[in-house]
C-alpha cells in the first residue's frame, strides 16, 4: 500500500483577487475628514518654516560654482510650487557671476523644489503609485490615500521627471 505522507495535499481553490472597494470604511472616512480639516493649518506652518529659509537664504551671497567668487546681481522673483498640502509661494534671489555667466537661485537648492512643478513628498508618492499603477489608477489612488486632486496627465509628469532624474543619475555613475 502507498505512503500516505508522499500522498499529494488536495488543491486549494486558487486565490481571490484583491481589489479595490467603491466604497472606503467609515474609519478612512473620519481619517480624511480631519485631514482635510487639518490641510490649512499645516499649509499654514510649512508656509512659514519656508519664509524662514527664504530669509536666511537671502541674507547670504552665494558663490559662483565654477570659479568660487562672490555672486551678484541679484534680482528677486516670485515662484510657486505644489505640495501635499496645497501651493506655496516664495520669493526667490536670483544670483549671476558676469564672469562665467552662471545663474544660482540659492533658495530652490536649500529647499530641493522647481518652481511651477509638483514637489516634495508628494512628487515622491505619485512617482511610487505610478510605478506600481496605470496612470489612471495612480491618480485615482493619490486622491484616496493623500486627499489631492489630479489627473493622469499630471502623474505622468511627475513619473517623467522623477524617472528621468534617476535615470540621469544611473548614467552618471555607469
Ligand atoms: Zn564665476
């Protein structure tokens, strides 16, 4: 007679498919009202963590990158960009060294944002959703799990940009 332990186990019934209901839990809901709730406050507060770079940053004359003397000329512009939790705008110097002809915006380097461009933390979660999710999808989810409001088109933008900055930087230690 056979060995009962070489016996193959009977199939499981293949498993289900996960997806995504139409409808989230009353507990993701109250979580999203009071996020919502709390949007102007922390906008509010970044808003002023960014003057006070701003201020700093204004304060000192950067050196040229290339032959390491004072900038100058400085002319001041205003610029925005779009965060998690709504669009910040600051003032930006704009410095030149009219030997090498470079331009530095000191600022926008401090604080890793381009002015007119989704930054920050939710350029990174949009880029982490389309790599896991169709465009569509992506900012669909985007508007479940972060409570902001963007189409696909603008998924693939921020996709493009993170991508091609990674990619750049692949090349650049190949
Ligand atoms: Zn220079």
């Amino acid at each position: 007679m056979a060995d009962p332990r070489l016996a193959c186990p009977p199939l499981a019934p293949p498993p289900v498919r996960p997806s995504l209901n139409d409808q989230p839990s009353h507990f993701i809901l109250l979580e999203r009202e009071v996020e919502q709730e709390s949007r102007p406050q922390i906008l509010e507060r970044l808003q002023q963590k960014v003057d006070a770079v701003a201020e700093e940053a204004h304060a000192v004359s950067p050196l040229c990158p290339q032959c390491a003397r004072p900038m100058g000329y400085p002319d001041t512009h205003p610029v925005s960009w779009l965060a998690r939790w709504g669009s910040l705008p600051a003032s930006v110097s704009r410095y030149r060294c009219r030997r090498c002809k470079r331009e530095r915006q000191p600022l926008l380097d401090l604080l890793g944002v381009e002015p007119g461009r989704i930054c920050g933390s939710l350029a990174r979660w949009l880029a982490l959703l389309a790599a896991v999710a169709p465009y569509e999808l992506a900012a669909r989810l985007a508007n479940l799990l972060l409570g902001v409001n963007l189409n696909a088109m603008a998924v693939w933008r921020v996709a493009q940009r993170v991508g091609q900055a990674a990619a750049s930087y692949r090349d650049a230690l190949s």
